[in-house]
C-alpha cells in the first residue's frame, strides 16, 4: 500500500475516533446524532456561540450547503426531538429564526470545552513551531479539499 493511501486512511479514521471522544465524554448524548445532524447542530452552535439566539434558515442552509428545503427537513427532524426550535425573529416578527434548546446549547458549550482541553493536552510540551506546522497543514488539505472540482473520481455517478 502506498503512503499517500495510508495517510488517506489515518485521515479517514480522525472523524471516527473523534466521535468516539465525544461519546467517551457525554455517554449517548451525541450517539443519538447522525453525522449530517451533528453537522447541523455544530454549525447552528457555531453561529450562536456568543448570542445564545437564532440564525434564518436560508443562513444555516448556506452554511451547510444545502438548499433551504433540505436544511429545513433536517431542523424539522430536530424540532420534533425537542433539540431546536424555531421562533419569531425579534427584528423582525415575520422571520423564523432557528436555535437551539438552552439545555442544548450548554451541552455543545461543554463538548466545546472539553475539546480545546484535548486539544491543550495534545499540544502540552510540544515546539510551538509544531503546533504551527500542523495548523498550517491542516489549513492547506482543508484549502485544498474545498478546491476540489465537485463532480465524481470516476468520471460518472455510482447508479443507486
């Protein structure tokens, strides 16, 4: 196997153990979540970090990128849980913003925590030029990856 496609697997495995973090750290909290609701809710926290208020479908649609109808039976979903909720805009009573449950947004608040903890803990006697590297290299495959053209390897899409 060549190294370009053992770094490719090593990267591969990151989301998984990640997770694997969060669960090690909030039980089944986060299990409940498929990685598309998760993706949501990280963003939708994302957006809301410091106010604690609600961001327009179409804005939370654009940061995902997916239309407004998909973004929408996503939250629809999480609505039903009791996870979010969608309310008047205070601006402006004809906007729905969406945002999450108070308990919700404290429980990201935590993962958040506990994940620049990892993160110290990772980086505890290391170089500050390591950290600076790995930063960097992480910003150029994310750089590069984004660039990527959106059509399929093969040059067709896989039939279902």
């Amino acid at each position: 196997m060549g190294q370009e496609l053992q770094l490719w697997e090593k990267l591969f495995i990151l989301p998984r153990n990640i997770r694997g973090g969060a669960l090690r750290d909030f039980g089944s909290g986060l299990a409940r979540f498929s990685l598309n609701q998760l993706l949501l809710l990280n963003s939708l926290y994302s957006l809301t970090r410091n106010s604690g208020g609600g961001v327009p479908l179409k804005r939370l649609a654009a940061e995902l990128e997916v239309t407004p109808a998909t973004a929408s039976e996503m939250v629809d979903t999480l609505v039903r849980r009791g996870i979010l909720e969608r309310r008047h805009s205070e601006v402006d009573r004809r906007a729905v913003e969406i945002s999450l449950q108070k308990e919700w947004h404290e429980f990201f608040r935590a993962n958040e925590l506990s994940y620049m903890r990892r993160v110290e803990a990772f980086f505890a006697g290391r170089p500050a030029a390591e950290r600076r590297n790995f930063e960097s290299t992480v910003d150029a495959l994310n750089e590069f990856l984004a660039a990527l053209p959106q059509e399929p390897i093969a040059g067709k899409e896989m039939e279902r």
